[in-house]
C-alpha cells in the first residue's frame, strides 16, 4: 500500500472487505480475470471499473490479485478522471485501451521495479494521458483554503477555529462546502483525521494512541469509522504495515 500526494495505491492479492463509503474516488484493476462489485442493490463483473467518491460498494474475488487507487477527489486530477469517463452517482467500467496503461505498470509494481517515487510518477502519468484534454471548473477560493487548512489540522479545536474563521454564514458554508466538496464539511474532516491516524499507526504507534492524536473521542469510534469507509478491522492494519509506504 502505497500513500502518495492525492493518491493511495495497493498492488497485492484482494483483501476480503465488508460492504463501506469513503471519501475517495476508487479504480480497481484485476489481473487474473474479473471481480464481482456489488453496488447500488446490483451486481457487475468486472475488470476494471471507477467508483465515484460516497457510494457504498464491495468488491469480491477469489484472491486475485489487483491494484486499487484511492484518489482524493478535490484534486484536479481525479476531478477531470470523473469528468473524462462521464462519472455520475454510479460505477463506470474503464476501457481496455486504457487499463492496458495500468496492467504494464502493475506488472512493473509486482516485481518490485518501481519505487514509490517512481510509481507515484508514473501513474500521474497515466492519468495526464487519460485526461489531457478534460478541463475542470475553478473551485471557490473560499472553500480551496479551508480544505487546504483542514488537510494540515486534525486537532478538533483547531478546525473549529478554521471554520469559524470563513468569512461566510454557517448556512452558506455548508452549502457551498457541499457543492464544491461533495461531501458534507462534518464527514470530510472526519476522513482527513481517519487518513491521520492510518499514518500514525503506519509509523509504529498503537491505535489508541492514532485515536488519541487524530482527536477521535476513543478507540472503538476510530475503530467504527475504519471499518465503515473500509470496510475491514482496523487491526488489520498491523497485519499489512509492512506492505504501507508513505510518499
């Protein structure tokens, strides 16, 4: 599991997950076949498929091995990666003339060729390639320095304070924060303190003292929030640190 700039990527056998949302756009590839993704009270088989950013899903397969990207969707990257495959409030397979660009660098990830920087720079390449004559819409300076102000924080007292401090009504700022985000100001700050404590756990620390610093009320409310944008136990984190490598 690689943690990049705007990006999260795995390449390693499928990890058997519950039903969960997150905050993230999702590319998952299969290498051996084609995966179940059960989404939206239906199910599709697929080989490489985009799930737009709080849309519950679950993916299942016999062990297979696939690379999963966790893109974070207020980048222009991912923004114009939804735009280019005309992704709404549902999962778009990806053509094969461009998942061919992932396979050759999967195969690359697998044998250990690449390293993290190397892999970061070569899948922003791939995805310029896909996107290179998409453009996005500005976002609202307002809400680019708060989200750019909350990624820094995670101490509640401080984001309270970033918070009181846009010049906007409490009304308004949920509203636009809505349009602009996608997502509700209450859940993004909850999934930029969970992204917190995976690092703290990543670094060697224990979950209750990620719990304790990402400023969760306890560990069982870290716990409850991992396993529902995850969909697996926090403690399987430990069972995986070895493969985690932050960038």
């Amino acid at each position: 599991m690689h943690f990049m700039p705007s990006m999260v990527a795995t390449f390693r056998n499928a990890i058997s997950a519950e039903t969960h949302q997150h905050h993230a756009a999702q590319i998952t590839l299969d290498f051996e076949g084609e995966f179940e993704l059960h989404c939206q009270e239906q199910v599709q088989h697929c080989k490489c498929v985009l799930i737009p950013p709080n849309l519950s899903h679950c993916v299942r397969s016999n062990n297979h091995w696939q690379v999963t990207i966790l893109l974070d969707t207020n980048h222009s990257l991912t923004k114009r990666l939804l735009k280019v495959f005309m992704v709404k409030n549902s999962p778009v397979e990806i053509p094969e003339e461009y998942y061919r660009d992932l396979l050759l660098l999967g195969i690359s990830a697998r044998n250990d060729q690449l390293s993290i920087s190397q892999l970061s720079g070569q899948l922003r390449q791939v995805f310029e390639k896909w996107t290179e004559d998409v453009g996005v819409d500005e976002q609202d300076v307002r809400i680019e320095s708060l989200l750019n102000s909350i990624n820094a924080n995670t101490s509640l007292e401080e984001v309270d304070r970033i918070v009181a401090n846009v010049p906007l009504s409490k009304s308004r700022l949920s509203h636009l924060f809505v349009e602009q985000a996608g997502i509700t100001l209450r859940r993004y700050i909850l999934w930029q303190r969970l992204r917190r404590a995976i690092a703290i756990i990543v670094e060697g620390q224990s979950i209750t003292d990620a719990a304790y610093d990402a400023s969760f009320s306890d560990l069982p409310h870290l716990s409850r929030t991992f396993k529902s944008m995850f969909g697996i136990n926090i403690s399987m984190l430990f069972q995986i640190k070895k493969y985690i490598h932050i960038h």
